[in-house]
C-alpha cells in the first residue's frame, strides 16, 4: 500500500471508528460515458465486475456503493493495434488534496509509482476491465484523471528512397537562421526514445549522461542508453546532429547537448505511456529545456499533466502527432503536438490533424543519422516533432532568461501560415520557421510573470497598468485596505495591464478591494480580459459588472474573479473599464492580485457583498444566486441549490469547538415541507448531516441559525460544509461563519458569563467577583470609580434582561 499524508487532526481517534459512528456516504462524482469500448474482451457483468474491485482495493468509506453504481457504465477506451495497445494496466492520478484517500485506495494494486508526481500504475484486477476500473475511480471524485497505460509505438512510416538530401533545411530557412544563430551547447534536447547510438560520429560529442526509464536507472548507475531499435538515433539527428564538422548532416542547431532517455527495452521499440511520461520528467528535474517523444497517444491526459509539470521545471515537451492520417483532439496547451508536411508544404498524407496540433514540421522524406554511423532518409511525424523541438532548442539558445512559455510563444507566432488563414486543422499554426524563430526571440518582450499583488503605494504600479482612456491617479482614503493609497477611476476612464504570462500559474484567480463613491443609476466598473487572438482577435470578454448597487457606504469590499481557461495564454491583459458621467464618479482599487487559487481562510466568512460567490471560498454551486433586497446581498437557493465550501482549514486553531452561524429566511413561495440541510465534512472522509431546517420554521425575516459541529468535525485541515435546499421557492442565507468563535455573546452590560444570551446567577457572580476585584467589567457607567452606581446601573441593567 502506497502511505498517504496524514490529515492533520489533534484527535487521536481511528478515522475508520467514526466513519463507522457516521453512518453517511462519501459524495461521488458524476460517471463518466457509458459506452462500451472496442477491441476489449467483453466486460463482466456488472455485479461480478463490481466484487472483483471492490476485493482488489483498499476500500475508503462510502467506496462500496460508489462502485456499484459506476462500474456498470465502464469508460470507453478504443485500442489501435500498432498505435496504442492495452496493458492490462492504467495509470492514475489524484486531484489535489486528495491524494492520501485515493492512494490508500488503490495501493494493493500498485505497481510504479513517479519519482517525481503523484502518479501511479496500477494493475487491472482479473474480472475487470480497463473502462470498468476506470469508471469505478473517477467516480469517486477523488482522481484528476485514470487512463490505460498505453503500449506506444514509435510514430514512423517505412524509409522513402526517394528523398536524398536534408531538403527540410531550406523550407526552416536554416542558412540564413545560422547567419543568426548555431544554437548553444548549454542548451539540452532530450530525446525520449529508443536509445541513442552512442558511437556516431555526428551525435557522440554532443551526448550528456541520460536514463533507462524502463529500468528506471540513470545512466551514471548502469542505465542502458544505446539504441536498441535505430528509431532513437534519426530522432535525434534530425533535431541535434552536430553543424560544421565535415561529417555527415545536420540538425536544427549545430551545438546542442543531447540527452539519451531510453524508454523502452523492446529491440521492436514500443513504450508505455508511463515510462515515457517518467523518462520527460527525468529529462526536466536534470536540466533538459526542450524534450522530445516521438511516439504515438499525443494526446491524453497524462501527457498534459507531465508537460505542465515539465515547464515548472523549466523544460518543454514536444511530442509527434501521429501517423494514421487521422483527425486527434482535443487541443493541449502545456506541450507541442507536431505534424508532419513534404517537401512541397503540403499536409504528409500519413500525418494525423486536428484541434491537436499545434504546429508542423517537414517529416516527409527527411535525411538524419542512422545506428552504426550511417545516415538514411525516413519519414513520420516522428521526425517532424524533433525538427519542430530543435527550432525551440534555437530558441532557448537565443536568451537563457526565456522559460518555456516564452518559448512557446515565439514558437507559435513565428511560423509559416499555410493552408487556410490563420490556425487550422491541418497544419495548426503553421510550419516551423527556424530563421523567423531566430529574429522574433531576439526582439521578443517577455509578458509579466505572475504572481502579481499591487498596492498602489508608490509609482511601480505604472509598469504593471497602462492609463488607455482619461486619467487614472491614485489617492489616500481613510480605511485603505491594503496600504494608504488606493488606484482611482472616475468618468470613463480605462486602465488595462501589460502582457501577463496567463499559464505560469495553476487556476489563476483575479483579486481586488473596491470602494465605490458618487455613483448613479446606469453607471458601472467593467473587469475584463483580452481573449486569446487565435480565438477572436482584439477581443475583451466581461469578467463582472459592478454597479453602485448597494455601494453607498465607506468601506471596501472583496473582489474575487476564478479567471475561466481561455485567459491562461501568454500576453493576456485585464482591464478595468468605468462608465459614468462625470469626475466626481469615483472607483476606488487596491490590492490588486493576480494569483493561483491559494489555500482556504479560516475562519470562513461570507456576507455576498461583492454580489457573487467567489471561488476563493466555495467550491459547488448549483442553483444558487446571489440577489438584492433591502440594501443588502444574500444567496437565493433555488430548488436543488447547492453551496459547498471549499476546504476550511481549521487545525491552526487547535482542537477547540467549532461552530457554524448563518442567516437564514425563504421567499413567499417555500412551503412547509421544503428543507435546507447543513452537513460538514467530518473526519472520516465523510458528508454528516448536522441539522435539516424544514422551510416552516423560517419566516420571511432573518433569523441566525446557530449549529455547534461536532468534534469529529473539530481541527482538520479539510473540514468544509454543504448547503443544499429542496424548495418550491428560494431559501435565502447570509453572513455565514464557520469557525472557532463561539455564537452569540453578551447581549448587554450584565451579560458578563456564559451561557450569553441570557441573564442569569453565573452574571450576578460574575459582577461580584469583578467589583471586589474591581475589574473594568464592573465598570458599568465606565467613570473608572467602582462604587453605588455601578452596582445600581448593573442591577437595572439586569432587570431589564436581553432584547
């Protein structure tokens, strides 16, 4: 079994016992597709399915009922012989946070696991089937993705005599790109593939120490590198077979570092999608900036993962898009998928197309270095990726400031256009261009990195914002939040920021303070993004619209945009956009931030008031709404409305009681019968309902609904609580808190002991122990003098008991 991280808890009582003590299901996640996949021996029933995992996995509480009810919808996985093959094994990969629950879980079954992610593959127990498996785990909720680990093949088509010379230099522009720029040794291309003829003449003086991902075995230890199939070796020629040394040819650059990841002991050359994907990352964590795999499955989950990984740590992934002339999708934004063209600029006919591909390159009929010191002419997409990853390797050697975004941009934006106007199906953005590649890095200006967090105290601000309508100035208002100075909008001014790096960071969240002054009907703040050029140039698309609803008071409120996927490009701006009608229209902003979607606040405090619900802190939302009445933001939950919070870490406060206090009223329309039902996250991993309101204890009116959590609930660090209605009209709710604060407090003067709220003998006591010792609290009319009036203010004060 594969050791999860421990949740942090104070309490040193079995997660199991209480599970048991709870008596709930673990929420899962929706089943995926449902169709049946093909070339797969039929699934077993599902019953029987259904008892050969559950007897295989180290079962979580409420998995049981989880697989039951997937299993019978298996996901569907179509095997291609010769491409992509089954193994009898998938590979899987926790979300987030979840890591420990879904490890425990399938750690009987495990075989590998990444030195570097939490990855892991796992075996198929007999009486399953890969889609079975598949669906039984995604189910749970607890996996970012499970897919068959893949046998892989190299992704080559038979030798084409017909091509006798390196013909794909002059379409790359390659002479005048060397007038330029050779391409430096400090740059490493690693070439995930069959191993490397260590001998040859035009790739051994470039060679560095690599890996036997296979045999999971570094080269310096006694990892075996040597080619043991020929496919390794034109792969890395064509990329980085060394330039002006009378011998042979020549790859992209002539002076890379070549990095040998052998990924496959088979002399046949296939792979497993895991051991390439474990080979690339290897490559990163020692220093390789551009990786190639040039094999076939380009486009699966995984290889998604791997390439966001692969850029954290500097490095970027290209891998070859395929040869069965098939149309691949979807689009993956962290790693190159390369096609393949001829000599004439035409689409390879072999050469798969789609939303995946991104880029191509010549591939048809292309000369490289073959085993044994020969050369050859072949052709493939295999060939195209590495010729794509050399003019990237080009790249790099231009500026070592570049990360791999960098890279990838200029990449992107300096091609060749062929085809249709602008990107397409069949050769992405267009054919690589090494000399053009060469001129736009070295002009090139780098987006601003993210995390970006602005206070707007001194001048600096004006290198991350540019004024494009009116003026923008900043001012000192009383009760700044973030500092003493605050940005201003008034009028129609327009503000926007430089180009952002939108991808260097993960779910990217938008932040800010806003007070509003003078503000009248009709006039707003827009906050918008620049759309991605490739999907509508020149484009802004609304992130929110705020008005002056509700914004007559002085203080400053929370802003918190998830920014959605399509802002994750690199040169993305944010602008922010008033519309009013004259100067003394005023916007007050600060603390502005541009970050990953961090770790939940405890404790967690929510009053509506910037008119949404922010992902910062809530999770689920279904059904919900935020609305308007009485000068004051709520949440309207509909019938099926849900509201589930994100992890609320708790821990820090110790084990001490914590508590959940919210608002509660419905609309005229909830009847007696409909329910909202509050339920925390305990800590055996499960939803436990603490309380079902029934929509006839409520009025129309707030009433605070004040719920103690039980002490399974008590210091956890991913303790979190649910909301869900079941109504003909709307259950309204405000001001939740869910912390250690304990409810209510003192309703007056004499409310000096618990229990607050009412006035009993613990106050009267507590008065005279605090006059005796004459403690401020028996200070009732506060003059600093503890006598008569004191005494007789206090008994006044009690007689007349709480509101």
């Amino acid at each position: 079994m594969i050791p999860g991280t421990p949740r942090r808890s104070a309490m040193l009582i079995s997660a199991s016992l209480l599970a048991a003590l709870a008596g709930n299901a673990l929420a899962a996640g929706d089943p995926a597709p449902t169709d049946q996949r093909a070339d797969q021996p039929p699934a077993a029933t599902t019953a029987t399915a259904a008892a050969a995992a559950t007897a295989a996995l180290d079962l979580q509480p409420g998995d049981e009922r989880i697989i039951n009810a997937a299993i019978g919808q298996p996901l569907e996985f179509v095997s291609i012989a010769g491409e992509r093959e089954f193994t009898g094994e998938l590979i899987v990969h926790a979300k987030s946070g979840k890591a420990d629950r879904a490890n425990r879980r399938v750690g009987p079954l495990t075989l590998h696991s990444s030195a570097f992610v939490d990855e892991h593959v796992v075996r198929v127990p007999a009486g399953t089937t890969e889609g079975q498996m598949a669906a039984a785990l995604m189910a749970t909720g607890d996996y970012e993705f499970v897919e068959p680990n893949w046998r892989l093949f190299p992704a080559a088509t038979p030798n084409d005599p017909q091509f006798g010379s390196s013909w794909q230099h002059t379409r790359l522009q390659s002479t005048a790109a060397w007038d330029l720029h050779t391409g430096g040794s400090d740059v490493i291309v690693a070439v995930c593939d069959s191993g490397v003829d260590t001998d040859h003449p035009d790739l051994a003086a470039s060679l560095v120490p690599g890996f036997n991902a296979a045999s999971r075995r570094p080269q310096a230890t006694g990892g075996e590198i040597e080619d043991i199939n020929g496919h390794g070796t034109f792969v890395a020629g064509c990329a980085a077979a060394r330039g002006n040394n009378n011998t042979g040819v020549v790859g992209v650059g002539w002076d890379f570092s070549i990095m040998p990841i052998r990924v496959t002991n088979n002399t046949n050359g296939f792979a497993n999608g895991f051991d390439i994907l474990e080979g690339a990352r290897w490559a990163a964590e020692n220093g390789a900036q551009i990786i190639n795999a040039s094999f076939s499955g380009g486009t699966s989950s995984a290889n998604q993962t791997a390439g966001r990984y692969i850029k954290e740590q500097g490095g970027l992934l290209f891998w070859a898009a395929g040869n069965d002339g098939a149309y691949i999708s979807p689009n993956r934004p962290d790693y190159v998928i390369v096609g393949s063209t001829t000599s004439s600029d035409n689409r390879s006919g072999f050469s798969n197309y789609g939303p995946a591909v991104d880029v191509t390159a010549p591939g048809s009929g292309v000369r490289s270095t073959r085993r044994f010191g020969l050369y050859g002419n072949s052709s493939g997409t295999s060939y195209a990726s590495p010729i794509a990853a050399g003019v990237g390797a080009m790249i790099f050697s231009v500026n070592s400031q570049f990360n791999p975004h960098d890279v990838q941009d200029i990449l992107y934006n300096s091609v060749d256009d062929l085809g249709a106007p602008g990107r397409d199906d069949h050769f992405g953005r267009g054919r690589v261009n090494t000399r053009k590649a060469i001129e736009l890095a070295m002009i090139y200006e780098r987006p601003l990195l993210a995390p970006i967090n602005e206070s707007f105290e001194d001048s600096a601000w004006q290198d991350l914002l540019t004024t494009t309508e009116g003026t923008v100035e900043t001012s000192t208002p009383a009760q700044a939040p973030d500092g003493q100075s605050v940005l201003v909008l008034n009028e129609n001014d327009r503000v926007e920021t430089v180009r952002l790096a939108g991808r260097t960071i993960d779910d990217p969240t938008l932040g800010f303070w806003l007070r509003a002054s003078s503000i009248e009907a009709g006039e707003s703040l827009t906050v918008e993004y620049l759309q991605d050029p490739e999907i509508a140039p020149d484009t802004w698309i609304t992130l929110g619209t705020i008005n002056g609803q509700g914004r007559t008071g002085d203080e400053f409120v929370r802003y918190d945009y998830q920014l959605p996927f399509d802002f994750a490009w690199h040169g993305v701006k944010i602008r922010f956009a008033a519309d009013g009608s004259d100067s003394g229209d005023m916007w007050m902003i600060d603390g502005l931030s541009i970050d990953t979607l961090g770790d939940s606040i405890a404790p967690l405090a929510e009053d509506f008031e910037a008119n949404q619900i922010p992902a910062t802190r809530w999770e689920e939302i279904e059904n919900t709404l935020v609305a308007f009445d009485d000068n004051n933001f709520y949440a309207a939950m509909g019938d099926g409305g849900e509201l589930e919070s994100r992890d609320i870490p708790l821990f820090q406060f110790g084990f001490v009681p914590s508590f959940i206090r919210f608002d509660a009223w419905t609309d005229t329309q909830a009847m007696a019968g409909d329910t909202l039902a509050v339920e925390f996250f305990n800590i055996g991993g499960l939803w436990e309902v603490l309380e079902v309101i029934d929509a006839a204890d409520l009025d129309t009116d707030p009433q605070q609904i004040a719920l103690d959590i039980p002490f399974n609930g008590w210091a956890l660090d991913d303790m979190k609580i649910r909301l869900t209605s079941t109504t003909a009209g709307a259950f309204h709710i405000d001001n939740i808190y869910v912390g250690p604060e304990a409810p209510g407090g003192p309703c007056n003067q004499a409310d000096l002991a618990e229990p607050f709220g009412e006035l009993n003998f613990f106050d009267l006591s507590a008065f005279l122990s605090a006059f005796n010792a004459q403690e401020p609290a028996a200070d009732i009319n506060d003059d600093g003098v503890y006598n008569f009036f004191d005494v007789s203010s206090f008994l006044s004060t009690f007689t007349n008991g709480c509101p």
